[in-house]
C-alpha cells in the first residue's frame, strides 16, 4: 500500500484538523466536530480516512492514556468511514445530518460493546442507558453541526481538492 507524497501529506492535514477541532470544543461536553470531519473527509477520500482514525486513536491515546475508550475508538470511528463510503454514491446532504445525529444518538450504545466482554449483558446495558442524557445532547449537536458546517466545508474540500489537482 504506497502512498504519494500528496496522500500522506493530506492524511496528516486530516489528522491535524480533526485534533485542533476536537481541541476546540472538548470545553463543551458531549459537542464535537469530529464525526462530521469523519463524514466530510470519507466523502471526498474514500476508506483511507481510516488510516486518520487510527492515528486519531493513537494521538487521543498518547494525550489522554489507555483506557477502554481506546478500544472502542479503533471501531467506532472506520465503522463511520465505511458507511459514508458504501453510501456516498447515493446518499444526499440530509442523510449525512441524520447519520451525524443517529452517530451521537447511539455513540454510547457503540461504545458499550467493550463493557459486554469486561462484565457480561447487565454491565453492557447498565453503563449504556447511564449515558443516554449525554447521548442525546451529543445526537443534537452533531446534527445541529451538521446542519450548519456540511455545505461550507464540503464546499471548501471540492475547492481544495480541485487546486491540488490543478497543481
């Protein structure tokens, strides 16, 4: 799997972005961008955006530690570039707002998936519906970014991509 200078340089300007955006809203709980920047990146990339995710994790996990989190951020997110990758071809801007806010809505049900095989069913269930406030706050934002930033950053990427090429 080799890559051109132009790949790696773009899978690390993804990677930065998506860091310095999650940076910028960590102050608010449960509100992030980085779904979306998952959804924006896979559109226009394809499945290599889950090498970024993977970095991601690696990043999150140098800067926060090792946790289950980390387990569940090695699925979570090549799960999100897959579906905008199977979908893309047909999926339109208000399938990706109700993607973003299903993602926020059901994060903690995914993230409960590691809690199944530490202490079986109860334990799963019991740290997933713990969470659902947060879930939905979580749900709401994502599709309330969504709403708002899919059009101009889209926008943005179709013009970055299109001077790349030219260059």
């Amino acid at each position: 799997m080799k890559k051109s200078v132009y790949e790696i340089a773009s899978l690390g300007m993804m990677l930065a972005i998506i860091e310095v955006a999650k940076r910028s809203l960590e102050f608010i709980p449960n509100v992030e961008i980085v779904t979306l920047l998952f959804i924006l990146f896979a559109l226009h990339f394809g499945k290599k955006v889950i090498l970024v995710a993977l970095a991601f994790t690696g990043v999150e996990s140098m800067v926060w530690g090792i946790n289950t989190w980390n387990v569940m951020y090695l699925y979570i997110w090549p799960l999100l570039i897959l579906i905008v990758d199977l979908t893309r071809k047909h999926a339109s801007y208000w399938f990706y707002c109700f993607l973003s806010a299903f993602y926020g809505l059901f994060f903690g049900a995914l993230c409960s998936i590691p809690y199944f095989f530490i202490g079986g069913l109860v334990t799963q269930f019991t740290w997933w519906v713990a969470g659902i406030p947060y879930d939905v706050l979580h749900g709401i934002s994502n599709f309330i970014l969504c709403l708002v930033l899919f059009k101009p950053l889209d926008f943005a990427l179709t013009k970055v991509r299109q001077s790349a090429q030219n260059l």
